[in-house]
C-alpha cells in the first residue's frame, strides 16, 4: 500500500532525511537512491508519495518514492493523452460515416466542404484567441467558439484545444463544447429523417432559387 507524507529534515549534502505520513504513522527513513525517478532532490515540506517498509532493527523505510505533484502530472498527462485518442478515433468515424451518407445520396456534397471549411475557420479563430491571450489583446468570446463549433466547425475545434493547448482545461468550457458536438451530431441524424430530408430540400430549393 502506498503511503503519502512530508520529508523532514532533509540532509542534502547525504542525500537522505525522513517522511512523516499524512494523518500520523510510522516516520521513515528517506534515501535519495529510492527515488523514481529522479526528478530533482527533495527539499523539507515536499510531499511524496512512498511504500513503506518494515526492517529487522525494527526501523521503517520509504521505498519507490515518487513526489506527489509529478505523479498527479503524469496521471493529468494520461488522462489527456486517453481522451486525445478518443477524440480522434471518434472524428475519423464520424468522417466515414459522412462520407458514406453523402456517396450513399442522403446528404448533398456540400456538406463535406461545410465541415472542412467550417472546422479550418474554428482552428484559426482559436489560434487568434489564444495569441491574443498571450499578448494581452482583445479576446474572441467564448459564446462565438461555441456557436461555430454548432455550425460544423467541432472537428476544428477538437485539433486546436488539442494541439495548441487552448481551451483544452476548463471545465465548464469543455462541458458546453461536447453539448454542440451531440447537438450537431443531432441536427445532422434528423436530417436523415423523412421530415429532416423534406426541411433540407427546402432549404436547398431556396438557396438556388434566391
């Protein structure tokens, strides 16, 4: 069982100290060689998290220590990397099922520039939000992100909180933008719908008529 606790007298220039576990136990010996990996030294009030064990002269030590704020990095970094993944495999089969309802008739070609063109549009107007974030500019709203997401442009979206790191952690923000992704995938299902056809053949007839 892994233990989480604050090193104590910290002697650097031997390269060991002690840990005291949160919530009282046991102190334990601390050796800079027990350390994976080794990050940085510890300095007093780092908090770790440790295995402890029992040795013979009746003594504990802390073994397969890790410092606790670069566990919680490499945890945040998988959790990130897993949904990235997700992502992606997600907008690659939402592409072939477009395309297939296009080849397939049910939906016009246009729709396929609509989403390339929309998805581009977002991925350049996050890049200006977040180079006028960094420059203390004029900010493009969030309601703005969220409404071009809406339209077509969530794939765009996706590869820019992803690759240029905007937007991608805050919560609220995100919650919202998976609400536009299920209602574009929504509006996109009911236009394969019999009312939904009827609607878009409208829609198109007037575009052409003028």
């Amino acid at each position: 069982m892994k233990l989480q606790g604050k090193v104590l007298n910290w002697n650097d220039d031997k390269g060991f100290g002690f840990v005291e576990p949160n919530g009282g136990g046991e102190r334990a010996f601390v050796h800079i060689k027990n350390f994976k990996p080794r990050v940085r030294r510890p300095i007093n009030g780092d908090v770790i998290i440790f295995k402890l064990v029992h040795e013979r002269n009746n003594r504990y030590k802390a073994t397969d220590i890790k410092f606790a704020r670069d566990d919680k990095n490499l945890n945040k970094r998988n959790t990130t990397n897993s949904s990235s993944t997700f992502g992606i495999y997600f907008i690659l089969i939402f592409c072939s099922a477009l395309l297939a309802s296009i080849y397939s008739g049910k939906l016009p070609q246009l729709f396929s520039v609509l989403y390339i063109l929309m998805s581009l549009v977002t991925f350049i107007v996050y890049a200006i939000d977040k180079s006028a974030a960094q420059n203390g500019r004029w900010r493009t709203q969030e309601s703005t992100l969220h409404i071009l997401s809406l339209i077509g442009g969530w794939p765009g979206a996706f590869f820019a909180q992803n690759t240029l790191r905007h937007k991608s952690s805050k919560k609220k923000f995100k919650r919202i933008y998976k609400a536009t992704v299920l209602l574009n995938l929504g509006i996109l299902i009911w236009l394969h719908t019999e009312k939904g056809t009827i609607a878009l053949n409208n829609i198109i007839s007037l575009l052409l008529n003028g």
